[in-house]
C-alpha cells in the first residue's frame, strides 16, 4: 500500500511542567488568565504531524511519500526521515521562512498547552498535489492532515479531482476552521481521524450529528486516550479496542501520530480492523513512552511482546505476518 501524507513538518520544543495546571487556574478569573510557568526540561525534536506519521510508516515498511513545506533549517531533518523508509521528494523548501515551530508544556497528568508558529507551513497551500505525485506510483492513500488551511482544503479538492482515495485528519487545525470548510475536509473520506474533544468540535463546527457524519465518510475513527479506540461505520456496530494497559508516560507528543502510522500501516498489510486498531495501540503506547514524536525505538518482537500481552497470543499472532520482515526502527538520537 502506497500511502502520501500532507501536513505539518516542524520542530518540537518540549517542555515540562511539575505541577498540575489545574492548580494554578482561579475559577473566576479565567476570563483573564496571566500565567508562567517555570519549567524542569527542555527539548528540542524532529516533529509535524505528517512528518511524524510518515516516520511511523516508513518504520513498518509502507515508505511513505511525505508533502508539506518546511525551510531551509530541515535538511539534516530530512536525512533523517530518509535513513527511516521515508520519500521527502514532494516537500517544498522555503526561500524566506524557516520551518514550522511546535512549543508545547506537559504537566504531571499529561496535560498540555500548545502553540504552533507556521513558518514556511503558510506556503504549503502552493503546493500541487498532481505535480507532487508526478512520476510516482500512485497512491492507494493520501492522508489530508494539519496543514496550512487552504492547503487542506486544495488537497483535498485535488484527492477528489483526480479520484484518490483519502483520509481527513483535520485534528488540530479544526479551531481555525469554519463548518464549510469542515465539511469540505470531510464529505467523502474513506477515513476520518479525531480525538474525542476533536470529535464534538467537529460536530458543533459542522452543524452535523453523528449520523450525518457516518453518511459521508467510510469510517470514523477517533481515539480516546487511555480508554483505547472507537471506531464507527454507518450501519455497523462500533469497534471499541482498549489501550494497551499499564503503558508507561513519558511524553504524550505525537502519540495520535504514532497510533495513525500503526492504524494505516496494518491495513496497507491486508490487515483486518480490529487488528488495525491494535497495532495503532501498540505503537501509541511505544512513542508514549519516549520524549519526542520519533525518538521511539520499535521492532517487531516488542511489538508482538505488548500485542501479546495487552490482547492475547491469538492477536498477537494475527499481527505477526504483517511484522515478519520488519527491521528495528531506532529512533535514538
């Protein structure tokens, strides 16, 4: 399975905070908030959605195609997505701006507050699909996800233009969106990714229930933090996998992404749903527990080993075709 993923290619700046933001917030005062936070740590990682779903793929064998915007400052990046099974010959390298930055704070219960500086991300809406696809094997998948606005919105036009299959991962960028925008991201995807909060705000943006949604998009696939999974299709029951249990938290950063890469790479294998759904659960687990989105370290006797014992041999074993010639991916700096 041939899978291109569009969006954010950026740089994480990680911080972490010993205290529960919860605290420091006064009920009453929250129409002005003035807050600062003294941090424990600091780091800087390779991150963006797409570059960090890519990352995942490309470690399970799927060599993605990766199309997005980024500066001058993303070569030695590059080279690192390149040594990890990924193809970056359709990213588009700004003359003015440098790459996408990403700051986000982390507390003890693995809250976050996060914000995003675009950079050179605001020219990917130059960015022709078509032309980016030119002389490549055709895609079986591309994978819309957060990205300059207008670039969404054109890849996803394009998807539909040139009769591609895609997946809408609006995900971050659905606070910027308005409901026809929402809409046009969503009409026709085979799949829909979001989180739960993602979830209702899509609903409340959109003016659509859950009904509405199902009849427009093949699946809907949204993931609940520690409660696992939830997948839903017009007429069919909901397919709920939990999480994999006891996982320990490091980090929270990019384990959507990694539960993505592991979603899509186990059906690009001829995988079956439920088994999609797990090994996404696997390697969400894998990257929760490392600082940064592709600093996980993932081979398939681990992944069989947390297969196993989250969901039993028999899923395990489900899973090992599809990891058979899976070398190690080392995401240690």
């Amino acid at each position: 399975m041939r899978i291109a993923v569009t969006g954010s290619i950026a740089t994480d700046h990680l911080m972490v905070f010993p205290g529960r933001f919860a605290d420091q917030l006064i009920p009453d005062r929250l129409a002005h908030v003035s807050l600062s936070f003294l941090v424990d740590a600091l780091e800087v990682r390779r991150g963006g959605v797409a570059a960090n779903i890519c990352f995942g793929l490309g470690g399970l064998g799927l060599a993605p195609l990766l199309v997005g915007a980024v500066g001058a400052d993303f070569a030695e990046h590059e080279v690192w997505l390149k040594e990890h099974g990924v193809d970056t010959g359709a990213v588009h390298v700004s003359a003015e701006r440098g790459t996408a930055r990403f700051m986000c704070i982390t507390d003890e219960d693995a809250n976050q507050i996060a914000a995003f500086y675009a950079g050179a991300m605001q020219e990917a809406r130059d960015i022709d699909l078509a032309r980016s696809l030119h002389g490549r094997p055709r895609p079986d998948l591309v994978l819309v996800g957060p990205d300059d606005p207008e670039a969404m919105l054109r890849h996803t036009r394009e998807c539909r233009r040139l009769g591609l299959p895609f997946a809408a991962d609006p995900s971050q960028q659905l606070a910027r969106l308005d409901g026809p925008q929402v809409r046009d991201l969503v009409d026709g995807a085979r799949w829909l990714f979001t989180n739960e909060y993602e979830a209702a705000l899509l609903l409340e943006r959109t003016g659509w229930d859950r009904d509405d949604v199902l009849a427009r998009v093949g699946a809907w696939v949204t993931t609940l933090g520690s409660a696992g999974v939830r997948v839903d299709r017009a007429g069919h029951a909901p397919l709920t996998v939990d999480a994999v249990p006891d996982a320990p938290v490091t980090d929270p950063t990019g384990v959507g992404d990694a539960f993505r890469a592991g979603f899509l790479a186990a059906l690009g294998h001829d995988l079956p749903l439920p088994a999609a759904a797990r090994l996404g659960c696997v390697l969400a687990s894998t990257a929760l527990s490392t600082v940064g989105s592709q600093t996980y370290r993932v081979d398939r006797h681990h992944l069989l080993a947390t297969a196993e014992r989250a969901y039993g041999a028999a899923a395990a074993d489900e899973l090992a075709p599809a990891l058979h010639a899976l070398e190690v991916l080392d995401g240690t700096p």
